[in-house]
C-alpha cells in the first residue's frame, strides 16, 4: 500500500468511528519526520480508545502494524506511529491545548479527496 492509501484507511477509520475535526497534514513538505500527520478529536475517553483500536484493527487486516503507540493508559491523547503517517487522537481540553496544527503551522492540509 502507498502512504496515502494507508492515510485514507486511517482516515476512514477515524471516521467510522465518529471522530470530529479530522485534519491531515502534510508533515514531509516541512519535516523528515514522516509523511503525514493525522489528527483527530474524540469526545470522552472511551472515544479515543475507540477510535485509536479501529485505527489499527482496520490497519491490521493489510498486515500493517504501529511501530509504536503512546497514550493508551490516559486516553486523552493516544498516538500510533506507522512509520510514514503519524496518528494523533485527542480529547477536546488536550487538541486546543496542544495545538499541533499551529506547531506545524508551515505544513500545508491535504483533503481526503486528494488521496488516491
């Protein structure tokens, strides 16, 4: 699978699950960390575990597993590294406070269209 197939998996996943306020950002056009980032929130808890378990059961049938996964113990920010595409679910108090989007303000969005 390309990046932007497992991006739109990812997104997919998100969406399935009710996530709000889905932003995917273009972090290789600025950084080295990966490819993409894949932000969004969730309204409780037990909705960013939800959502972060679909992620990677959905990723798990094209045999593609997290390098690494934070978060799962508080639940308000949870973050799956697939190596090309980070995924970063949050409850709403942790997305405003954090504000990745801000902090990766020169990266540019990708609409899920884009991805083919």
């Amino acid at each position: 699978m390309t990046v932007e197939q497992i991006t739109k998996v990812i997104y997919d996943a998100i969406d399935d699950k009710l996530g709000q306020d889905i932003s995917i950002i273009n972090i290789g056009k600025v950084s080295s960390l990966c490819d993409y980032f894949v932000i969004a929130t969730a309204s409780s808890q037990r909705q960013v575990k939800a959502i972060a378990d679909n992620v990677e059961d959905e990723l798990t049938k094209y045999d593609i597993e997290p390098r690494g996964k934070e978060g799962y113990d508080s639940q308000v920010w949870v973050l799956l590294d697939y190596g090309d595409v980070m995924v970063h679910i949050f409850n709403e108090e942790n997305r405003e406070f954090y504000n990745l989007e801000k902090l990766w303000k020169d990266a540019p969005y990708v609409n899920i269209e884009e991805l083919n």
